[in-house]
C-alpha cells in the first residue's frame, strides 16, 4: 500500500515566526510517526525560512520510519544529504527564492548533471528520487539519468480535481505506467489533501509514497493532527 510522508516544513515555519522552540519540531516529528505516518519530509531551502540545515541532522534523534530531504542539489545541500545519509533524497529544481516548488526536472535537458549528482548519493546508499511533470519523456529521463524513482508533480491534478476536473488524472496514469516500464518506483506530492488523495491513490497503479504538508497542517488546524493523520491512512486504503 501507499505510504504516507508527512512534510514538516509547516510546523517549522510557525516556529520561526516566533524564534525559539515552539512547536518543538522533533515532538511534533515524533508525534506524526506515533500517530500513524510511516515517512518525515523536509524541504531545506538556502534561506532557511523554515527548515533549517541543523534540523536536519538533529531529526535523526526521532526519525525512526522513511526519512526523506527534498531540494535543489546545489553544492550546500548536496553536502547536507551526505552527511545525514536519509532513507531518500528527493531532487527537485527550485529557484532559490521559490515560495514552494512550481515544476519538475527537464530530465533529458539536465542529464549530465542529474547524472552525475545522483551517483554521489546512490555511492552512499541513499534511494535517489526525482521531481518531474506527469510527462512520459521526462520520466523515462529519470531512468536514464539513474533515478530509483519519481516523484509526480501534483499540483495539476490538485486544481483541476478542485474544479471538477477529475479527468486530469489521465497524463499522470500514463506518467505512472511508464514508471513501471522502465523500472522506476512512483512516489507523488504536491497539493495533494483529504479530497482529493482517494482518487489518486485509487488510480494511479504502483504509488509507493505520497508526500504531503500544507494542506494536511491546514486541516489539522481544524481537525487535530492525531485525526487527520488517521483521516489520510484511510484515504489511502488503511
């Protein structure tokens, strides 16, 4: 079954807006993992607005399911993944003043360099996963360029779903159906929430690994953290 990662961005975000340690973003880590979710994200930025690079390192104190680090593979956070060695590394190509991340890796226009960056990290035994556009070319790109897996570009799906437009889900069947032709796990994210998971998950074929935060720390906020973890596990069939 589909596992879910929980993205902790949020909860460090409120953190810094205050400094000092409230929300404790080790307990609240800890808590999401003793509630039900069988992954941590994060989502270290230059600018460390949110998740900051010790944060990192200090998560493995708590960190006792899937451990995934999601960024941009410049020279700063190649050396921070090394270092942590986390179950995945999720690369994914954003702009250093990116709000959140808009779009996924041209695969075959950055071969070469994908290439080479992800075989440091499988050197080091960390599972490599790269963030793509539901497009069938760029993730047989992914595999070209060494990849243990994908990670779906959701956001699309999330709008038009919102819209009423559940066909959208169509050129993501077709991502994930390439996926399996050329050996690659699946994992997906973005915008990703209680409405609109089931549908995904019931549709794609082979879906490892969603990774969600905003809208799931926005529920929570109404609903009870414990709650809407427990809400996203039966989404996706538990």
């Amino acid at each position: 079954m589909t596992k879910l990662s929980v993205n902790i961005n949020k909860i460090a975000t409120l953190r810094n807006a205050r400094g000092g340690n409230m929300p404790n973003l080790l307990q609240v880590a800890a808590d999401i993992q003793r509630f039900g979710a069988e992954g941590i994200t994060i989502h270290p930025r230059p600018d460390e607005r949110h998740i900051r690079y010790n944060d990192a390192t200090e998560l493995l104190q708590v960190v006792t399911t899937e451990y995934n680090i999601e960024g941009n593979p410049i020279p700063k956070f190649i050396d921070l993944v090394l270092q942590v060695r986390p179950t995945q590394v999720t690369l994914v190509p954003d702009a250093e003043d990116a709000i959140t991340s808009n779009a996924g890796w041209d695969t075959v226009k950055h071969r070469a360099f994908l290439t080479e960056v992800i075989k440091e990290f499988k050197r080091n035994g960390i599972r490599t996963s790269v963030f793509v556009d539901p497009i069938e070319a760029m993730v047989a790109g992914a595999a070209e360029v060494g990849a243990d897996r994908v990670e779906l570009y959701t956001e699309g799906y999330a709008r038009e779903y919102a819209l009423g437009n559940p066909s959208s889900i169509g050129a993501y069947i077709k991502a994930a159906l390439e996926a399996e032709r050329v050996g690659l796990g699946l994992n997906a994210g973005h915008d990703l929430s209680l409405d609109n998971l089931k549908y995904f998950n019931d549709n794609i074929p082979n879906l490892l690994e969603v990774s969600i935060g905003h809208a799931l720390i926005c529920e929570s906020l109404y609903l009870g953290l414990e709650n809407v973890i427990q809400l996203y596990l039966r989404r996706l069939g538990k």
